[in-house]
C-alpha cells in the first residue's frame, strides 16, 4: 500500500509540475503578444502623425508660393523649400513604415507621387513669378488645376488617414482582448493548480500524518499568500522528501511567475492608460482640426469685412469654449489696431489701441496674465484685475494684428489656439489681398476714382433699384473746359495733375452716395440715386463754381484756373436697363453746355417731355 500511496504521490507531483510549466508557458506567450499588440498602436499612431505633417508642410509651402505670386513680397517664400523638404521626407517616411500594408503602401506611394506632381506645379508658378510674370503666374494659379489636385491629395490622404485610424482602433481592441484573456488566464490557472495542490496534501494527509501535516501547512501558508514558505523538515522517506523538494521548486517557479505576472500586468496598465490618454488626445486634436478647417474654408470664402467678422464670431466660441474676446487687426497705415469682432459678450474698444499698449505685440509672442499681479497688464486692458491672453497673429513674419481672449487658456487648449491663430492671420492677409485686387480692378490709378466698368455695373444695379422701388435716379455727364491745353503748354505730367485735382474736389463736395467716376479722358461720370436732375442742378453747380475757383499747381509751377462743363439727365422708365440710353441724354446735356460757352450746368429735358 506504501508503494501505491507513494507512486500515486509521484504521479500528482508530476502533473503538478506539467501544470506549472504549462501556466508559467501560456502567460509568458500571453504577455509578449500583448506587448507586440501595443507596439503596433504605436506604430500607426506614428504613421498618422507623419502624415498630417506630411499634408501641413504641402499647404503651408503652397500658401506661401501663393502669398508670393498674389503680391510679390519674397517673404512669402522664404520656408518654402524647408517646407517642400519636411513634407516630402515625412512622406517618404510613411512609405517605409508601411510596408506591411500592401492597400496602405500603394495610397502612401500615389500621395508621394501626386506631392511631386504638385510641388513640380508650384516651383514652375514660382519660376514664373520671379522671373517677372506675376501675370501669367497668377492666371496659373487661377485655372483651378492645382485646386483639384490638392483636392485629389485631400480626398487620398482622408481615406489613408481614415483606413489607418480604423486599423490602430482594431489593434487597440486586440491588444485590450489579449489583455483580458491573460488575466482570466492567470486567474483560472492559479484556481486550477490550487485544487491540485489541494487534492496532493489531502493525499498526503491520508498516508502519512506527520510529513503530511508539514506540507499541509505550507500549502496553508502558501494559500493565505505567503509564498515564501518552504518544506526544510527532514520528511523520513524518499517518496515526501522528493515531494517536498518538489514543492519547494514549484513554490519558487510560482513566485517567479507571480511576480512577472505582475509586473507584466503593471507595464500593461500604464501603457493602456497611456494610449487611451494618446487616443483621447489625438480625437480631441482631431476634433479641433475638423472645427478649424470648417472655419478656415469659411474665412477664405468670406467676401467683405462684415461675412469675416460673422466667421469669427460664430467658430471661436466653438473652438474655445466658454472664453470671451475680441479680434483686432492693423490699419493700412500700422499706427492702430482696429476691432474686427467680438465674441463670448466681450465689446471690442471701437476706436482700438495703438500697437505699442499690448505686450504680446511688442513681444512678438503670447502675452497673458493668469491672475491679478502675475505679470504686466497690456494698456488697452482696462481692468488691471482681469485674467486674459493675448495672442499676436503672424502671417508671413509680419504681425498683422492680435487676439485678446478674456480668461485662461489651459494647455489643453494651446494647440486649438496655435491653429486657430494661424487660420486667421492667413484668412486676414488673403482678405486683404482680395481687397485689394478688387480695388484695383474698379479704380483709376490716376485719380481714384471709380473707373469706366464699375460705373456701367453700378448704373445697371441703380437702375434695377429704381424700376422695383419707384424712386428717381439721376446722372451727370462733365468734363474738363479746354483741357487739351495745359498738355500743349505744361505737358502730360500737368495734365495728370489737373485731372487729380478736379476728382479731388468733386469727391469731397458729392454726398457720399453718390458714385464719382472717371469716364475717360477728362470726361467724369456722377451717378446720384434718390434725386431728380432739378434737385441735383443745385449741388452741381455749387461743385462747378468751386472748381472755377481752384489755382492749379504743379510742384511749384503755378498752372493757372480751369473750368467745367455738366449735363444732368433723370432716368425714366422709358429708357433701358443698361444705362446706355441715360448716360447718352446726360452726354448730350454736355454737349449744349459746351456749345452755349461752357462752364455751365445744363439740364436735359426727357424726350418726352
């Protein structure tokens, strides 16, 4: 019976440690799939992030090719090059680090190949714009080719981005279920290797008493935790002191086990936590970026100064919650920043502040006071006591204006306000840009006045008006008596100079609704909405005596008076809607001016009248 009891013994010690082995096994191949799981998250964290910067560096590059060909101020261009060369190198890098996905490294090769074909469109725009065709340059930029191909590099890299944040979802679920299966591992392998820990000593207990009770206590010990307990008792056979050898040997093997068990799960916490901390900063990044390039889109599509205050005042809120402020930019003559727009029921200052009141500008970088007597308040802040942030806005290396927020900019929220900053110095400059092209499509050079074309369109639009609403609209026809002569005797400089001043004077004495326009030549055309051609008799005349009166001056060459002739016609609704038909009657009113002798004013009457 010893014999049996003992051989038994022997064959429950071997299953024991078959048990162990296979545990410690399984829980080591556990952990190293769960850590090459994680590895691979990361691995896609960083192939997302490459490419974003890859996208950011192409946009900025071609911002700045297009700030330089729009205005020629090379300091458009200075990164460009540093920008084409991140771009393509964070590119090229995520060509290499997905060579495991076929699908993904085919998209990542079209991208790199469609960034060369557009950088290969931007330096050929650029050569062309400094070797002094900004004309040809420009209509390049125009013709929507390279629109479509950035549009095509969105949509491509959208649908990268979006496959490989689908793939690092599905690893971090994988990694989370091999994570779990590892823990019910170890939880169910330890229950099971107990009871057959449990049913050796009841065994034991059963043959022989005293070894029995020995080891019987260290199972106890080692249950209650304890796994530093150990069989030393002398056990009287070579059967219990195998066995106890035996446990001992599995005690250290589960100690060990345990113990990397538990750093296994410790180093498995925290980088779970760390990714699910990247995860939720990356959506939350995500987020932002979505919100500010709906704002970005908006603010490039804003066509006068009212569409990108309402911009402002409607996405700023949204991408800084809850914080209050207002936008200020420069004025064409940089001596004052002017309120743009306000938000979060902060009022602007109406008449804005000089540049040198707030620090941020001086400093060329965030100025903020986190609490009352933190730091040096701005003087345009009129509370000493407020909590605010000042962030000046560059575009270009160039400050073109700043954002005062009134309250804390946590550090959560530094990148939204980065981007956010940068979305609105470069929506300010090409709003700017706009304006000042279409300034230049509608004015005289000369003399600032509106031009030809923009007279016909407004004489069009001003006669709709009057067609839906009844009310009376007139137009005066004028030029310049003998003007011929001060080009023969002074030359075309003198009679340049005589052109400005007649357009000055009649741009000051004209109300402000009334459109002053140089019609060619020395003729002016005066389109006056809400008036009849009796009504409007007095003021011209009143405008023709002051110009009779004008001493004329070049430099210090006194050139003598001049004099003007006017013709003034009503519209009716007889006549088209072209204005053709009205600006002959007011032409023919001038011609009977200037028949009668000049310098006069003379009323045309209806042809049905």
């Amino acid at each position: 019976m010893f014999q049996s009891l003992t051989a038994r013994i022997a064959a429950l010690g071997a299953i024991i440690v078959a048990a162990l082995l296979t545990l410690a096994w399984l829980l080591a191949g556990a952990s190293a799939e769960t850590r090459e799981n994680f590895r691979w998250v990361t691995h896609s964290g960083d192939v997302i992030a490459s490419m974003r910067t890859a996208l950011i560096d192409l946009r900025e590059a071609e911002s700045g090719q297009r700030g330089f060909v729009l205005t020629g101020n090379e300091t458009f261009i200075a990164t460009f090059e540093q920008h084409i060369a991140d771009g393509r190198r964070a590119l090229t890098r995520v060509v290499g680090m997905t060579t495991d996905n076929p699908v993904q490294n085919a998209r990542a090769r079209e991208l790199l190949r469609l960034m060369d074909e557009r950088v290969g469109g931007l330096r050929t725009t650029l050569k062309a714009a400094r070797s002094g065709g900004f004309e040809q340059a420009r209509a390049t930029v125009a013709n929507g080719h390279g629109l479509e191909l950035m549009n095509t590099i969105s949509l491509l890299a959208t649908g990268f981005l979006e496959e490989e944040r689908s793939l690092r979802e599905s690893r971090i679920a994988v990694a989370g279920e091999r994570l779990t299966r590892l823990q019910k591992l170890a939880l169910i392998g330890g229950s099971l290797l107990s009871l057959l820990v449990v049913l050796v000593s009841a065994l034991v207990i059963r043959g022989i008493r005293r070894p029995v009770d020995v080891i019987h206590d260290a199972m106890v010990a080692l249950g209650r935790g304890d796994h530093n307990v150990r069989i030393t008792t002398i056990m009287g056979s070579r059967e219990f002191g195998q066995l106890a050898d035996g446990y001992n040997r599995m005690a250290d093997r589960l100690e060990a086990a345990i113990a990397d068990q538990g750093r296994s799960e410790g180093d498995l916490k925290i980088a779970n936590d760390e990714l699910l901390g990247n995860r939720d900063a990356l959506q939350d990044r995500g987020d932002a970026i979505e919100l500010l390039g709906g704002m970005a889109h908006r603010m490039q599509a804003a066509r006068t100064d009212d569409e990108l205050a309402q911009v402002i005042r409607v996405f700023v809120p949204l991408v800084l919650p809850g914080i209050g402020g207002a936008l200020y930019a420069h004025n064409n003559s940089r001596n004052l920043l002017l309120p743009i727009a306000g938000w979060g029921g902060s009022a602007p200052e109406r008449d804005g502040f000089a540049p040198n009141q707030c620090w941020a500008l001086r400093r060329g970088q965030s100025h903020f006071v986190s609490a009352p007597g933190s730091d040096i308040v701005c003087a345009h802040v009129a509370d000493a006591e407020t909590v605010y942030h000042c962030e000046p806005l560059l575009a270009g290396g160039e400050v073109i204006g700043t954002l005062c927020l009134f309250g804390t900019v946590t550090a959560e929220n530094r990148f939204r306000l980065a981007v956010m900053a940068e979305n609105i110095a470069s929506a300010l400059v090409n709003h700017r840009l706009q304006r000042d092209l279409r300034e230049q499509t509608i004015r005289d050079p000369l003399t600032g006045l509106f031009n030809r074309r923009y007279m016909e369109e407004a004489l069009s639009l001003e006669i709709a008006r009057a067609r839906r609403s009844g009310a009376p609209l007139s137009v005066v026809m004028c030029d310049i008596d003998h003007f011929k002569r001060f080009n023969d005797e002074f030359g075309h400089d003198a009679g340049d100079s005589v052109l400005q001043a007649v357009a000055t004077e009649m741009q000051s004495r004209f109300r402000d609704g009334d459109l002053v326009c140089r019609f060619g030549g020395e003729e002016f055309t005066i389109i006056a909405p809400g008036t009849t051609a009796e009504a409007l008799g007095a003021r011209v005349e009143s405008v023709r005596q002051a110009i009779s009166e004008i001493s004329l001056r070049q430099g210090g060459r006194l050139l003598g008076g001049t004099s003007m002739s006017f013709g003034i016609a009503t519209w009716d609704n007889s006549m088209n809607n072209d204005g053709s038909s009205l600006v002959q009657l007011a032409d023919a009113a001038l011609y009977r001016a200037k028949r009668e002798g000049r310098n006069r004013t003379v009323i045309e009457p209806h042809e049905d009248a």
